[in-house]
C-alpha cells in the first residue's frame, strides 16, 4: 500500500513538473502612487499627518514587494508635498505611458470620514489598468490615427484602520490586506 502511494505521488510530482506554468503577469510594469495629496490632511496636526502618511507608504511598499513575488515588475510613487504631488504624479504617469512600460496605476489613499453618521479612517487601494486606445482618425481615411493609453478605474478595495463602532484599530495583520489587495491586481491583469 505505501509503496503504490508513493509512486502515484512520485508520477503526480513528475506531471507537475513536465507541464510548466505560464505566469502571463511576468513582466507586467505596476506604478504603485501613495502619500501627500491623495490622504485626508489634518491643519494643526502634523503628527496626524504623519500617521496617515507613514500608513499609506508602509502599504504601498509592502504591496509592490509582494506584485514583485507574484511576477510584476513595479514602480513605486511616495508624494512628500501635497502641494505638487498633481504635477509630480502626472510627469511620472505620462512619461511611463509615453514609453508604453506601464500596464496599470495602484493608487493608495488613506482617509478620514466624519460626519453624522461616520468617523473612522480607512485605506483604500484602487486598481486602473492602461487601455490601449486608437484617436484621431478620420473615419473616412483612416488618416491622423495615433495611439494612446488611458487609464480605466478596474476597482476598490476598502480596509477600515480604525473601527468607527469599537473605535479600536483593526487587528488584521497588514501582510493579509497587501495580499488581498495583489490578488484583486494579480486576478485583474490575468
């Protein structure tokens, strides 16, 4: 009996090593966009803000080292200065979409919601993926054509930092929302 056991695991290694995987992300280029500018600000609290910060960053790195384990290729963006982070962001998107070496945008916000209803503070984790567009074409001549990516919004992933019933933070180990949220990439990208 042991011996039939182990020969069916033996053939079952052997198949599986004959028949390679095809990882169709390997190679795929992910800009990953964090920090000052897409978090909540807070006036007079800068340790507040730092807080949101050094969340939003963590996440991020954390999130392009596991892509990185899954196959990407990524690019991570950390804005320090609310005030140019537009600008800083856009040059950084366009030069990589210009040079066609980008296939989507993470962007990582981590905001605070309060009003009658809500107080909490969460981070969410949006996926975009980079269309390949054609523009400009005269329909009649097929003339003036050129090629463009846009981006289009494939969706969220919401993870609640401090519980608004409890008021207590969320005891999820952050490694388990980084993974969760590189499947959700992994699966769109497939």
């Amino acid at each position: 009996m042991f011996a039939k056991l182990l020969i069916v695991s033996f053939m079952l290694f052997m198949a599986g090593c004959a028949t390679p995987q095809n990882n169709t992300v390997e190679g795929k280029k992910l800009l990953i966009i964090a920090g000052e500018g897409l978090n909540t600000t807070y006036e007079n609290s800068p340790a507040a803000n730092s807080f949101l910060f050094e969340v939003g960053k963590t996440f991020a790195t954390d999130l392009g080292l596991q892509l990185e384990e899954l196959g990407f290729d990524s690019f991570l963006f950390v804005s320090k200065d609310s005030a140019t982070y537009k600008q800083e962001y856009q040059r950084a998107v366009n030069r990589l979409m210009a040079d066609e070496t980008i296939d989507g945008v993470a962007e990582i916000k981590v905001l605070h919601t309060k009003n009658e209803s809500t107080n909490e503070i969460a981070l969410y984790a949006s996926y975009f993926t980079t269309d390949l567009m054609v523009k400009g074409c005269d329909l009649r001549t097929s003339k003036n054509c050129y090629k463009v990516k846009e981006l289009d919004k494939i969706g969220d992933k919401t993870y609640q930092i401090v519980d608004q019933k409890t008021e207590q933070f969320n005891t999820t180990p952050v490694s388990e929302m980084v993974m969760d949220t590189a499947l959700f990439i992994y699966r769109a990208e497939l």
